[in-house]
C-alpha cells in the first residue's frame, strides 16, 4: 500500500495478498479437504469487541475489483492499528498462512473461507488447526504492503482441495451490519464498525467433560454435561441451540456422542432450565470427528540422484476428506516394502548421501485427527556414482 501524504490513494492495495492465489505465491502443504458440507456460517466482524474500526476502502475499488471485489481494508477509528488483535469471523479450520504477505485463510463449512490480510504476525498458524469464532488468530500489520497499517478483510466461497474459482462475496455480519453491493468505487468506505462480543463461551452454571474443544478425534467420543442451570432438564443440539418451553430431557446431566454429528466440524448447543424455570444456553467446540484416513499420493516418475550428496525429493501433497493431512512418515532405503517412524510435516524432504545402488521413497499421510493412510512408494531412486 502506498502513502500519499496522509491519506490512501484507492487504486493500490493488497496486490501482495492476491498472489496467494495467481500462480506467484504457493502454500508448501496445502490442506487437501472435501467440499464441507453443511450451511455456511454467520460472520462477525474480525475486530476487537466495543472498539470502532472505519472502512478505509470498501467494495470495487484499487485491487478490491478482481475476483475479491467484497474486500473491506479496516483501520482503528481510535488509535493505532498496529498490533491490533484480529479475531476469527466464524469457526473454522486454518487453511494456509502466507508469512510473506501476513495472509491466514480460515476454512468454514458450506465452502466459505474468510481470508485476513498483512498481519504482523499469525497466532499458532498450524495448518488444520481448529479456531473458534471470536479466537484471536493473529495481529494487524502492514506486512506484504508496506504504508498506512491495516487490515485487509474477505470472505470467499471456492470449489476444492485447492480453493478454486474463488468468488467473493457481499459481506453481512451478526454484529448488525450488512454491506451490499450499492455500485461505485469503495463502496461502504468510511462507514464506522463496531465488534460486538462473538466468542462463545461456557456458561457458569452448565459444564463440559470427557472430549477437548479445539481438536479434532480419529474416533467416537462422548461429551458430558451438567450442572446447577439445568438441574430442572435440559435439550441439546448439534450446530444450532435446541428451541422449545420446556426441556426434552428431565434431567441435570446429559451426554450426547460426537458420532451423532457425524464426520466434520461441530459446536455442541446445550440449553437448561434450572429450579425457577429460567433458562441457560451453554456451547462446546468447536470440536471435529475425521474417521477417514488420508488418501495416498500420487507416485512420482523414477528418479536417477547422484552418489554421496544429499537431494531434495517432493511429491504432491496428499488429500483429506476432513482435517487435513498433518505429515508424512517416511522411508528410504532398499526394502521395497520398508517402514520407518521418520516424519516430516511437508511434502518434501532433503534426502540424505547414498550409496550407489536401488531405492524406494515410501511414505505413509497421517491427517490431524491421527488417522494414518496406507504406505504407498512414491519414487524409485537409482543412485550413480
């Protein structure tokens, strides 16, 4: 971003942060996901609670007119922005971090990702890493673009393992601020914004136990509650709060499987009613269930390497149907059918010296809910002196 005195000139921004997805910049492990399944999520805006932040520039203006047209550059409206705390729209899973330009993308369900562009810095970036909405995930900065510090906000929905034909879209958020398309340039530039408070949190009074918020399990497992808000009985729901005047169950504790959700990621409504019938709404999650393991990669074409100097072997990423593929276990050496316990995160390693002689490169994908897929060979190596 560019500084013209003191003020944005609209036609340059966030030209860094485009080339996540034009061929200039490439994530090393992208998450390979199937289309998640289920509504999309409500957005609130990504801002601290109670604070004022304005449109610094809006829709269809600068770089905000390609396939991000509904893009909104945030600024604080009192005080600085830099290291400002930035603050997941919805929940989700991180998809990539692009360090280079301070872009985190956070995948939701219904296809949509919310992307949060040059951040000084990201919290816990971890690729399939679960995030609640309202969780701090990162800083604002100017990084990827130097000039007037702020935040650059968007949210897309895409098709794929690989986020493809990217479309953004007209942005509303449950704060109470809906942002449509009215026509021109920065459109919704200088319209003041303030957070409410989105994080959900457990109630006092109803408590949890038996299953971690925030993770994702390789199989079943059953989420206890109860407590004094719900000694009269209590409903319970998967992804919305349960409706009605008096509660289903006449009980002051529950449990519920994660299985019943089903494969994906989950927020566990329970609503109670205590002794003068007054009611409670507690959450828990979002908590993930991927059963399925990663499929193997695709096998490379055989590979002639030098004798006594070390390689760099990659192969294309592996994909997940779920939480996405954490690492990879690997082998190298003669064993057409070897194993080993080492891991790498990427998929790539620098092979170490080798002997003249035959090789295979075999790995096996491990995803973020611990399902390991089947050991595949993904390189014959000849080694030559």
């Amino acid at each position: 971003m560019k500084r013209m005195g003191s003020t944005l000139t609209p036609l340059v921004c966030c030209m860094v942060a485009l080339a996540l997805f034009t061929g200039a910049w490439s994530p090393v492990m992208p998450v390979h996901a199937a289309n998640y399944a289920g509504a999309r999520p409500q957005l609130w805006l990504p801002t601290p609670p109670g604070e004022p932040w304005r449109i610094l520039q809006g829709y269809a203006c600068g770089s905000h007119n390609g396939w991000d047209r509904y893009s909104l550059d945030l600024v604080r409206a009192d005080g600085p922005s830099a290291g400002a705390p930035v603050r997941a729209a919805a929940d989700g899973v991180i998809f990539v971090w692009a360090a280079r330009s301070g872009t985190l993308i956070v995948r939701h369900d219904g296809d949509l990702y919310t992307m949060y562009t040059h951040m000084q810095r990201a919290e816990n970036p971890q690729v399939g890493r679960i995030v609640a909405r309202g969780e701090v995930i990162g800083a604002v900065g100017d990084r990827g673009s130097p000039g007037i510090v702020h935040l650059h906000f968007t949210a897309f929905t895409a098709e794929g393992a690989w986020a493809r034909n990217r479309r953004s879209i007209p942005l509303t958020f449950a704060d109470g601020y809906d942002l449509p398309e009215i026509g021109g340039c920065s459109q919704h530039g200088g319209k003041m914004l303030v957070a409410g408070s989105s994080q959900l949190l457990h109630v006092e009074g109803i408590g949890f136990a038996g299953a971690n918020a925030g993770r994702w399990y390789g199989g079943d497992v059953r989420i206890e509650f109860g407590g004094s808000a719900m000694v009269a009985g209590h409903s319970v729901a998967w992804g919305v709060a349960p409706a009605g005047d008096a509660p289903a169950i006449p009980r002051s504790t529950g449990g519920i499987s994660l299985a019943e959700a089903g494969e994906g990621l989950h927020m566990l409504f329970v609503r109670g009613w205590d002794r003068d019938g007054r009611q409670t709404i507690a959450t828990f999650g979002p908590i993930g269930l991927d059963t399925t393991p990663p499929e193997s990669p695709p096998a490379l074409d055989p590979m002639t390497l030098p004798a006594g100097r070390s390689t760099t072997i990659a192969w294309e990423p592996a994909a997940d149907a779920a939480s996405g593929v954490a690492g990879y276990r690997l082998y190298i050496g003669p064993d057409p059918q070897g194993v080993a316990e080492w891991f790498v995160p990427n998929a790539e390693i620098e092979a170490p010296p080798l002997d003249p002689g035959s090789y295979v490169l075999r790995v096996q994908p491990v995803d973020y809910a611990g399902n390991a897929g089947a050991w595949t060979t993904v390189a014959s190596l000849s080694v030559q002196p």
